[in-house]
C-alpha cells in the first residue's frame, strides 16, 4: 500500500520483564501490544524499538523512516542516552510527530520539548476514569462520543506543570474526584506532539478499544505535512540575495563561511 504512514512504537520494556502482573498483561511487552492496536489501520506500517536495543532501536535510519514515533517510559527514563534524545529532538523540529504516552511525561525528549517540569500529582488505586472529548471535530477523537471510561486506573491529577497546550482533546475525571488534562497538543518547530495520559503498566489499558483508536487517530493526526524543516541554519551569500547588495560596514565573517554565526 502506497504512501503508508510509518510508525515506531518504542518502549523501556523494563516493567514488564521484571513484574509478574505486567508480564501477564503484556507477555509480548507493552510495545508490541501498543504496535499491534496501531497495525489493525491497514494505513499504518508499524515497527518497535526497546530501550535495550543498540542505540536504543533509535538509529539515525531507523528515525529518517519514521513519521510518528509513539514513547512508553517510566521506570528507566534516566537510562536513555543523551544522544539518542538529541538525535530523537531533531527529528521533530524537521517534522515527525511524536506521541507521549503516560508516565512518558517524565521522559526526557518530553520534558525538553516543553521546557517545564512536567510534574503532576497521581495516586494508585484502580479507580475509575472517564475521558471527555473536549473537541467533537478533532482528528484525535474521531468515532468517541462524548467520552469513554477505563475501569481501573492510577490518577493523575492537576496541577500538570505543562506549557498552556495548544488545544485540549480529553479531560479526564477520575471516581476519587480529580480532574486532568489527558490529551494535549502543542506544536515544536515542525513536528506535532500529542501527549495521552492512560497507560499505568499494571492494568490492561492498551487493551481497551477506545485507548487503541485514540492512539490510531493521533497518528494521523501527528503524522508529518509536507517538506521537512531542513533546520541546519544555512547562510545566504551576498551574491546570491534576491535584489542587488552591496556589502556595508565591518563584517564579522567570511564570505560563505558555514557554521555557528
Ligand atoms: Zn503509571
């Protein structure tokens, strides 16, 4: 199928391996099944990544492929490579979408695009959820009316130390009685972003079908429009301004030089 949007779900994949009630729920690790809810879009080619994989699955091949990179982190946040994160952070000023999932708020390519703290405060009790689509018309909520409940799940809860998201698609109440702002966009350079708040390891939230086509629909959404970014800061010669110019006054560089001005 032509022109199919391609997606890499990556996953620390630390919990599942080491806890039995994560093993169970997720046997095949939470990115596989994260991989597979997307798969059931025939216009998705979907691949994973692990944190253990070399360069953390995230080569710069790999990432030049990939239009939507979806993020499950939690316990091993501290353990991506600095370069990785870089590499990760270039890609979406150019133009790939990235979706952060769950306790990825604390995730280091998350917390660099939004240039705060990304705290919030949480409580672990199996309570109820219910998501409320703030926005009918977006591509994110696409097929949910009105809202959609998770049985059991750990809260989150305001205040969430974001920037002011550029749109609000789910407001999430929870039975304890906190309320949250579950899906958030903003825009970094040319890329998308789209952070969603289900996802707590220990319940089987990347089985509930409403979770799975929000996720399919935030990849149409975040997957890129158009030409890349090309964003290497190149410089325009004189000789090469659209109007005639004639240099004036003392110059700091050489003609043509590249690099950091
Ligand atoms: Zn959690």
């Amino acid at each position: 199928m032509p022109n199919r949007i391609r997606v890499t779900v990556w996953g620390e994949n630390v919990h599942e391996r080491k806890n039995a009630i994560v093993r169970e729920i997720y046997p095949e690790g939470m990115h596989n099944c994260i991989a597979q809810g997307l798969a059931e879009d025939r216009a998705l080619s979907v691949r994973t990544a692990t944190l253990q994989q070399t360069q953390h699955g995230l080569t710069k091949s790999i990432l030049a492929e990939t239009d939507v990179l979806v993020w499950w982190g939690h316990a091993a946040h501290a353990k991506v490579r600095e370069a990785v994160v870089e590499r990760v952070l270039g890609r979406i000023w150019e133009g790939m979408g990235f979706i952060a999932l769950h306790s990825s708020h604390y995730s280091k390519v998350f917390k660099r695009l939004m240039g705060t703290s990304c705290s919030l405060t949480w409580r672990e009790a199996g309570e109820r959820e219910r998501l409320w689509v703030c926005n009918p018309g977006h591509r994110i909520t696409r097929g949910i009316d009105r809202c959609f409940e998770i049985e059991n799940a750990e809260m989150y809860g305001e205040p969430f130390a974001i920037p002011t998201p550029d749109e609000v698609v789910f407001l999430s109440w929870f039975e304890g009685g906190e309320v949250f702002r579950s899906g958030c966009t903003w825009k970094r350079g040319n890329g998308k972003i789209f952070y969603f708040r289900p996802g707590h390891e220990i319940y089987p939230v990347y089985l509930n079908p409403f979770v799975r086509l929000v996720l399919r629909n935030a990849v149409h959404w975040a997957a890129p429009e158009g030409q890349n970014w090309i964003d290497s800061c190149p410089n325009n010669p004189i000789e090469e301004a659209h109007e005639k110019l004639v240099a004036k006054g003392p110059r700091l560089h050489k003609e043509g030089e590249k690099g950091f001005r």
